[in-house]
C-alpha cells in the first residue's frame, strides 16, 4: 500500500510537471504570438502612413503643379496682349524696279561755269531697269533696314550744242559717250508709334530715320577727251511709314514718305505697294516708288534727278 502511495505521488508529480511545461511553452507561443501581431500592426501602421504621406505629397505635387501652370497660364495671357506675335522679325527682300528717268546735270571747274546738260536730250540716255536688296530685322516697334541699289545709266550721242564739263569744252557736231552711275546705300530704322498688328487686319503707323549714302559718277568722252566727275553725298532725311492689313496676314498694302530739304538742295523718296503672302514666310510686292534728288552746288556739281515707275519684289521672312 506504501508502494501504491509512493506511485500515485510519483505520477501526480509527474503529471504536474507535464502541465507546467506545457504551460509554459503555451505561454511561450502566446508571448511569440503577440509580438508577431505586435510588429505586424506595427509595420501595418508603418505602411499606411507611407502610403498616407504619399498621398499627401503627390496631392501637394499636383496643386504645385497647378499653381506653376495657372501662373504660366497667366502670363501668356499677358504676353498675348502686351507683345505682338510677329515681335522678332528678320528677313530679305528683292526689289526689280522699271523707273522713268530725268536728269539734269552741270559740272563747273572753279571759275568757268559748265554747261547744263540734259541726259537724255543732249547725251541720249535712255530709262534703265535694275535691282535692289534689302535685308531687315525688327523688335517689336523697332525696325531697321539695309538697302543697297546700283544703277547704271549710259549713251552716245553726236551733240547739237557746245557742252562744257569740268572746263572742257566738247565743239558741236562732236560724237559723245556719256556715263552716270549711281550706287545708293540706305541705313533706315523706324519705330512704330501706333501699333495695332493683333486687331482685326492690322494697322501700325511710325516715323522713320534714314541716312541715303549717293556715290556717284558722270564721264563724258570723245575722241579727243575724256572727263570723269565724282560726288559722294550722304543725306538724312525723316518720314513717315504706315501698314495696313487688308486681309488677315495674306494682302496687306505699306506706304512710306521720307525727305529732307537744306542749302538749296532736297531729296525726297516716296513709295507704296501691295503684298501678298501665298505661302509662309514668302511675300510677293508690286508697287510704285518715286525719287527725286537735287543738289546744289556740293564740290561745284549741280545735279537734279528724278526716278519714278513700278517695281515688282519677294520677301523672305522669319
């Protein structure tokens, strides 16, 4: 019976024993349990806010985004108003002009006084065509040009009168060989004081500045002499340039007067045409153009002038 007691006090202990290990492993595996659910809240948590602060910063990207857009929004609205769309102009221009001319000239030697000579009556020169070239750019209201022109003028005549040049004395009856060549050079800016190219068809109107250099040479030759005369003249001259747009930016009409007028001697130079733009980039001109020198008395050279007949253009802009 002792014995039987000793066993069953042997089992319970052991039983106990049983039921505190296994105990504390369920405790153990709670524990683990719970820090696993603990660093997977965590981490859930961790997650979210991520995503919520991603949220956050792609939402505040976007209204940055918006701003940065609505401002450039903004000042393209103003630009389209303050600033025309054609604002920055560069370009080239041919011009083929069919001008009548007249001209008198005289050419004195110190004391003896020179014979005017008519050029086409006296000298038989006749009317010439040739071209022009112009290159351009402009800002906005400003706007400057270059143009240079070379025209040749020649004849040969046998003379009805007497004809002194340059104190020679060329008899009548004498056959002649006449030359007047002229090169001209035009440095032009203009600045628009009224500007309405974004209303309707386009209008501008502005004053012009304009230098026109004349180099110049008359020859006369026979077959006992041969007399050259030359004469450089650079002349200023103000004026008015206006643009009419009658036909959005495909017909459009320009104008331009310019002169000047001192010391007996005066120059003006006046034209106006039509241009069409049947391509982009590409105008067509026809036109009209007058100009008419008359110097007096600049190096003992008497010269008046006059060209005027239609001319033809293309223009090349950008």
């Amino acid at each position: 019976m002792f014995s039987s007691y000793i066993f069953s006090a042997l089992l319970q202990a052991q039983f106990q024993m049983f039921c505190d290990e296994k105990t504390l492993q369920y405790s153990t595996i709670t524990l683990c349990l719970e820090s696993v659910d603990n660093d997977a809240l965590s981490k859930d948590e961790s997650t979210m806010k991520n995503i919520t602060d991603s949220k956050r910063e792609d939402e505040s990207m976007k209204k940055g985004n918006i701003r940065v857009l609505g401002i450039f929004a903004v000042l393209a609205f103003m630009l389209a108003f303050v600033v025309p769309v054609n604002a920055f102009e560069i370009g080239a221009r041919g011009y083929y002009w069919f001008p009548d001319f007249s001209a008198e000239v005289r050419v004195d030697n110190s004391s003896v006084v020179g014979t005017s000579i008519n050029a086409e009556d006296d000298l038989g020169i006749g009317n010439e065509s040739y071209p022009s070239v112009e290159v351009f750019g402009g800002i906005g209201s400003h706007h400057i040009s270059l143009m240079y022109t070379k025209a040749d003028y020649s004849g040969e005549k046998t003379i009805s009168k007497p004809i002194t040049f340059m104190g020679q004395t060329f008899a009548t009856s004498t056959p002649i060989q006449s030359d007047l060549d002229l090169t001209m050079i035009d440095l032009e800016y203009q600045y628009d004081l009224l500007d309405m190219e974004n209303l309707l068809a386009g209008f501008s109107l502005g004053v012009i500045g304009k230098v026109k250099y004349l180099d110049g040479e008359v020859r006369l030759r026979s077959s006992l002499y041969d007399k050259t005369e030359t004469f450089s003249i650079p002349i200023p001259m103000v004026g008015v340039g206006a643009h009419i747009g009658i036909l959005a930016d495909i017909l459009e009409a320009r104008a331009k007067v310019t002169g000047i007028g001192y010391s007996g001697s005066m120059f003006y130079e006046a034209l106006a045409d039509i241009s069409l733009t049947p391509f982009p980039f590409i105008d067509i001109h026809a036109g009209y153009k007058i100009m008419k020198l008359d110097v007096d008395d600049v190096s003992d050279i008497y010269v008046d002038i006059e060209f005027q007949g239609p001319y033809v253009g293309l223009t090349v802009s950008f």
